[in-house]
C-alpha cells in the first residue's frame, strides 16, 4: 500500500463551520495522500458524558477543547489540524510535538466585540485572562495559522503577536459546480414576473432580518410591487404576504437552497454581527449583487459598487434605498452580479482552497510518515489567487 499521511483533524461543528467542516470532509475525500482521523465537535449536543459534567456543558469553550484533547491525545500523527481556535485551548503541547495548524473566522478578541449579538458575554476576568493566555500558548506552537480573511489574521499579529510570515488567508470556499448546476435548471422568467430578493439567515434578528422588512416596507408602490420577499430562515412568527414568502426548515447546502439562489435576482443581508458569511459567498457564486454591512470581514468580499453595496448596520432607510437603486436598474444588477461572480471563481472556489489547506498540512509534515519507514514526498499546491497566501 502507498504511503499516506495521517493527520487529526478537530472539527468545530456550529453556525457556518459546520459547512466548513463539510466541504473539507469532502475535499479529504479526494485526497489520497492523507488518512484522517476525524473529531467532530457540535455545539449542541456534544457527545461523551464528559461534556454533560457541571461546569464542563455550560462552556463551549471547555467543551471544544477537552473534545478534541481526548480525541486526539495519545495517538501517532504526521500532522494536526484544529478548526476552529476553541478546539486547540489544550493543545499547545500536542503542537509542541507534531507539527500543526490552527484556522479561524474570528480571533477570540474579536468574537467578543461582536458577542452581544450571538448571546455571548465574556467570563470574568480571571477566566478571560486564562482563555488569552491558552489561546496566544496554542497560537505560538502550532507551525502556522489559517485565517478566513486579512481581519482576522491582522488581530493574531496586532492583539496575540504571531509573527505574520506563519499566518495564512485562505477563505473558506463554496461548491461552485453545486452552484452552477441550480443556476442551469433557472426557468425563463415571464416579462411581467417579480424580481425575486432573497435574504437567509437562521437567526433572524441577527441577520439584520428586521431591518430588511422595516426597509421593504419603505420602497415606493410601484417598485414594492414589482418584487418578491423570500426570507430563508429559522423564525416561525414570520407572518407571509403577498409579496412576502417565508421559508421554514431550509438546509445548508440542499437542493433547494440552491434553488432559491438560482432564482433570485438581488441578495440581502443587513447583518448586525458576522465574520466572513458563507450565505454571502454562496450569493455571489449565484452571480447576485450583495447588498450588506461593512461588518467585519464583508468589506474584503463584497466591495461598494463592484461586487454589490455596503450599508450602515440598522440604517433601513439607506437599505431601502441601495434595494430601490438595484430593483429599477437593470444595468447595474447585471454588472455587479457578474463581478460579484467573477470574485467567487477566483477566491471562494472549494475546489481551490481546501485542497490549499491540505497543501499547507502536507508541507508540515515530516517525509517518512509517522510509525512507517517509507518514504513519499507529498506535493504542495502553489497558491492561486488573491488571498490565497500569506498577505
């Protein structure tokens, strides 16, 4: 049998990383070069009687890392990888000996600036110190750091002092062939037909969900009238209308998601708090201008007047009217969409980045893999596109 890398992978499963953790699975599949060893972790849930101990369940942040410590913990691997920060608190001497990286959306300094809005509240002080001190001790031992954007990777080197030359932006990435095949099935739209605007969001609230409604409600007559509300999402009190369809039980990734996207014509997302949304990047696959907040990483994706328009986070006034601008100028969706798609083919492409995640595992591994005395040189993936190195 051929050599292969053996590699433990810590997996956070909750919000958009568990689409993340999917589509690495999936690239894994591909791969013939790495056997992994998988510890999934899902916020709720977690598996094990560990984490229903007191003290132990009421802290993600435990529960992450003590999930993967034991999942991993006196195993043999060539290489570690830990998605997301909360998963390696403990793993500073496992990174010591086997070489490894972190990736992460957020660092936890920047989480807690945007927590109030995930229900988040830091712990005391005592507690934050420690968490600091667990998070910069794992930051500094594992061989390189994976970011989601340039936001995240200027708070390790600013707020944590990693050093930038061991920091990597590689965005997380969408199946663009999914993507492509929905848009395919797209059927004709009638000359008297709706545009159709589309906003997801699970949390309803967060998402900035209200303000878009607050904001439809703003438009001219005659420019409501020619467009249709779907609101993907979690909240069942969402009263439907005439113009307004509401859709309930909606799963990442489905069919007929992929659905709604292929048929919209303009993407919404008012969002109070996020990091680099995957609905965001799945839009512009969809080659639908964005209209959203400068909120975090979204600047470095959708970008004022080229790929879609940024508005201030709760101004429904100013999103009613980038909406109106799209809605009555045919010229200026289809060129922002166009744009917006063009940026998904060359920095949010699956099929690019991921393998580029594995690359970058590869290189960290030793050339006789662990336990075995074969030797095999893995391949590195040179880097493709704008963000896909170290910046």
């Amino acid at each position: 049998m051929s050599a292969s890398l053996r590699i433990g992978f810590a997996l956070e499963h909750s919000l958009g990383h568990t689409t993340h953790a999917r589509n690495l699975q999936a690239a894994l599949a591909q791969d013939l070069f790495v056997q992994p060893e998988l510890i999934e972790l899902p916020y709720h849930n977690t598996p094990g009687a560990w984490a229903r101990l007191p003290g132990v369940r009421s802290n993600w942040s435990l529960r992450a890392s003590l999930g993967a410590f034991l999942g991993l913990r006196g195993q043999s691997f060539d290489a570690l990888f830990f998605h997301t920060q909360v998963t390696a608190l403990l793993a500073s001497g496992m990174l010591k000996k086997t070489p490894g990286l972190i990736s992460l959306d957020a660092t936890p300094l920047q989480y807690d600036r945007l927590g109030a809005h995930y229900g988040h509240t830091p712990g005391n002080s005592r507690l934050e110190v420690l968490k600091a001190r667990l998070n910069q001790r794992a930051f500094l031992a594992a061989r390189g750091l994976l970011t989601w954007s340039q936001w995240a990777k200027d708070s390790l080197i600013c707020d944590y002092g990693v050093p930038g030359d061991k920091i990597f932006v590689i965005p997380p990435g969408v199946d663009i062939a999914a993507w492509d095949s929905a848009r395919a099935l797209r059927k004709p739209r009638a000359v008297d037909a709706p545009l159709n605007v589309l906003f997801v969001g699970g949390d309803f609230i967060r998402k900035g969900g209200d303000t878009l409604l607050a904001a439809f409600d703003l438009l001219p007559e005659p420019v409501r009238r020619a467009a249709h509300l779907h609101l993907v999402t979690q909240a069942t009190e969402l009263a439907p209308t005439a113009n307004i369809t509401v859709h309930n039980g909606v799963t990442p990734n489905s069919e007929r998601l992929r659905t709604l996207f292929a048929e919209a014509d303009i993407f919404v997302f008012p969002t109070r708090a996020d990091c680099l949304p995957q609905a965001v990047l799945e839009a512009m696959a969809a080659s639908l201008p964005v209209i959203t907040t400068p909120v975090a990483a979204i600047p470095e994706a959708v970008i004022e007047n080229e790929t879609g328009k940024l508005v201030p986070v709760g101004d429904e006034k100013a999103l009613a009217l980038a909406l109106e601008h799209l809605l009555t100028d045919q010229s200026l969706r289809l060129r922002l969409g166009s744009t917006a798609r063009q940026e998904a083919l060359a920095r949010y492409d699956a099929a690019k980045n991921y393998p580029q995640i594995l690359a970058r595992l590869k290189g960290l591994a030793p050339l006789t893999p662990a336990g075995r005395g074969d030797k095999k040189v893995f391949p590195l993936i040179p880097p493709a596109g704008r963000g896909m190195g170290g910046r």
